[in-house]
C-alpha cells in the first residue's frame, strides 16, 4: 500500500513539474507574443536607423495625426528636393499654418530625428513644411512620405 502511494505521489509531482513546464513555456511564449506585439505597436517604421515611436502620441492624438497627415499628403502641391531632405508646399487655401504646426508638434513627438522648418511665403501665398535631418533622412522621407 505504501508503494502505490509512492508511486501516485511521483506521478502527480511529476505530473505537476510539467503542468509547471508547461505553464512557463506558454507563459513564456504569451510574453513574446506580448513584447512582439508592443514592439510592432512601438515601431511603425524602421529604415537606416530611423525609429518612429507611436506609442508617443495618445489615441486621440494619433487619431488627430493622422487626419493631419491625410491631408498634407492629399493637398500638397509641390515637392522639393533639397540638399538635406525634402521641402513641401502647400496652398494655405487648402491648409493652414497652424495645422502644419500642429502636425510637427505631434511628428516630433514620435519622430524626434527629424529637422521641421515652416516657412510663409510669397506674401502668404504659399506654406512650406521642409523636413531634414541626419544622413540617410532623404531616404527614409521618401519612403514615409511615398516620394
């Protein structure tokens, strides 16, 4: 009788061992679900070295940026090439200065290596967003901004 609860004892401990094992491994394998599905979140662009956060910005403002950028995608008029990245022009008829300044507000948030220079020109006739940086921006804008 002792030996037959001996050896239901082992079973059951060593029953549990796994149950343990396997716990952790699933619980292993939900926490990299858990930190890939962040990192994805956190990422949404990775290109020579350029990192965008968007985990930086709340809903709402990511909601809000996006708008934003729909429309200085859609109503941008021109686009320039510069020595050091890229300018944007725009009628201020179709956006205004302070959407384009409310748009690098919250880009800055979540893609600080960027460079922003808002420009009023030709007697307000024209708004220029230029976006530079450090080697390789060029590259990454025209991948970003469909160039």
């Amino acid at each position: 009788m002792n030996n037959l609860l001996a050896k239901r004892s082992t079973l059951w401990a060593a029953g549990g061992l796994c149950l343990i094992c396997l716990g952790g491994t699933a619980m292993d394998m939900a926490a990299q679900d858990a930190q890939r599905t962040a990192q994805t979140e956190q990422k949404s662009t990775r290109q020579e070295g350029f990192y965008c956060n968007a985990k930086a910005l709340t809903a709402s403002e990511r909601a809000r940026h996006k708008k934003l950028t729909e429309k200085l995608m859609t109503s941008r008029t021109d686009t320039v090439e510069t020595d050091k990245g890229y300018e944007f022009q725009y009628s201020p008829a179709k956006i205004s200065v302070a959407e384009v300044a409310e748009w690098v507000e919250m880009e800055s948030k979540c893609c600080p290596f960027f460079d922003f220079h808002i420009d009023l020109e030709q007697e307000g006739q024209l708004v220029c967003l230029r976006l530079t940086g450090r080697e390789g921006i060029k590259a990454f804008i025209r991948a970003e901004f469909s160039l």
